[in-house]
C-alpha cells in the first residue's frame, strides 16, 4: 500500500492515498493556515474527462488535498501497483468536516445545486448538528460575468469553510479560478451533496457503499447516468494500457 499522506498519479491525475482520519487532520489544519486551501474528489469520470479538459487536470493537480472518491480510481491504483489506502468519498468527508466544524465553531458556506436546494440543505444540517453556524447558502446556476457578485456575497458572509456543490468540471475550476479572491480557508468540491442532504436525491444504503456498488445504485437509480458512467470500463482499459 502507498505510504499514507503519498501523492500517486492515474492517467496524469494526482490523488493522495489518505484514510478520513488523515484527511480530517489535513482539513483542520488548513482552517489554521494562512489562504485558501482546496479540496477536489477525482471519481473515473472526472479522472476521463481531465484527459480532455487540461483546465480541468491543472485544477485538480494544483489541489490541495485530492481524494479518490470511487472504486473505480481505487482499482486503478491496484492495477497500476500502487494501491490507494481507500475510497474517501466527498459526502463522507463531508459529513465529518461538519461535525469538527460544529465542534470547533467553524462556519460554512454552501454553494451549488438547483434554488432551494442549498436552503433544504441547510435545514437539514442544521438538525443533524444542532449549532452549527452558517454563514450563508447559494444557488450554483449562475455565469461568469455574475461570479464577482457571488464571491462578494461569500466573502461578506465570511465563512471558514466554503462548500462547492456544482458538480465537475464546475466547481474545480470556479474554486481554482477564484483562490486569491475567495477569502475563507477551505473550499471543497462536493458534486452532487447539497441534492443528497437536502433529501432530493438518495445515497446508496450502506451495504452497497461498502460492497463497491454505490455507482450500481445511482445507474438503476438515475438511468440518465448511463452515457456519464460508460466510460467506467474504457478509464480501466486505458490504465491497463498505460501501465508501465
Ligand atoms: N449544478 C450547479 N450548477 C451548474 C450545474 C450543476 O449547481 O451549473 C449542480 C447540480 O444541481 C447538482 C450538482 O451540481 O446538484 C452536480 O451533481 P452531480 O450528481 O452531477 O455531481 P457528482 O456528485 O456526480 O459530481
């Protein structure tokens, strides 16, 4: 196994080998030191798609922190002799960033999803870590020349940790696009989260999160996926063949 904390590359695109204990440390630390620090969650998808996105592969790799969030990266690293500790998934990891955020009185920010539903999102988090402060909440459908605007709003809310749920190459690229001007200390890519929290989505139960098989349960959960997910066997193929 790679030593922990180890940086490995999949196709030109890094990933720390980490287990959440070790990535929660690193989160902590980051809301103690100085500028932004960013969070990215590379899945196969996304790992593909930088093969075509330079922009994409750059933010990723300028990361701070980068976890391999799906089995399918995990696998890869087998294949290619240098197996990852484990899937640390954003969602998870997120959760436990909340909890040390309500421990610690950190606040956040949640950016992203359709309107309402970083509001649910919210609510919801609010219940389930009671004192928790937010800072603020914002929808994700938005274009460039508005961005100044929304970062402005960010900033004047002033959280310690910005979440960024706008799904990739999104969020990657609006986090990296804006680090000297986002002035918190943590901003995460978070996908699909807020829809999970804010109960419009449901996650995967857990039996199939530990057998591998959550990408099994959003394919018969979300059919639209399909065309997203089929390039799940072609990201294996292609780390068999680029295998030294
Ligand atoms: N989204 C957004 N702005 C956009 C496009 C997407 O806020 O311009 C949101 C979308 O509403 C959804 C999330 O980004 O909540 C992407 O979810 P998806 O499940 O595709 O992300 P994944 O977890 O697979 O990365």
């Amino acid at each position: 196994m790679q030593r922990s904390d180890e940086r490995i590359a999949i196709l030109g695109v890094y990933l720390n080998s980490v287990n959440y204990e070790i990535a929660i440390k690193k989160v902590i630390e980051f809301t103690k030191s100085d500028g932004l620090k960013i969070i990215v969650t590379p899945n196969a998808e996304i790992i593909m798609a930088a093969q075509k996105d330079k922009k994409l592969k750059d933010a990723i790799n300028s990361a701070d922190l980068s976890l391999p969030d799906g089995i399918g990266v995990v696998l890869a690293s087998k294949i290619l002799g240098k197996p990852l500790e484990q899937r640390t998934t954003g969602f998870d990891l997120m959760m436990m960033i909340l909890e040390k955020a309500r421990d610690e009185g950190l606040s956040i920010f949640l950016l992203g999803g359709k309107p309402g539903v970083a509001e649910g999102a919210a609510e919801n988090i609010k219940k389930k870590f009671p004192g928790i402060e937010i800072a603020g909440v914002h929808h994700g459908y938005f274009d460039e020349s508005e961005e100044n605007e929304v970062i402005g709003m960010i900033n004047e809310a002033s959280p310690d940790i910005l979440f960024v749920a706008m799904g990739a190459p999104k969020q990657e690229l609006f986090m990296t696009r804006n680090r000297r001007k986002l002035r918190c200390k943590v901003a995460m890519g978070v996908g699909g989260s807020l829809d999970v929290l804010s109960g419009k989505v449901r996650r995967a139960p857990k039996i199939m999160q530990n057998a591998g098989l959550e990408w099994l349960y959003r394919l018969i959960t979300q059919p639209s996926r399909f065309r997203r997910m089929s390039v799940l066997p072609l990201f294996l193929l292609k780390v068999i063949f680029h295998r030294k």
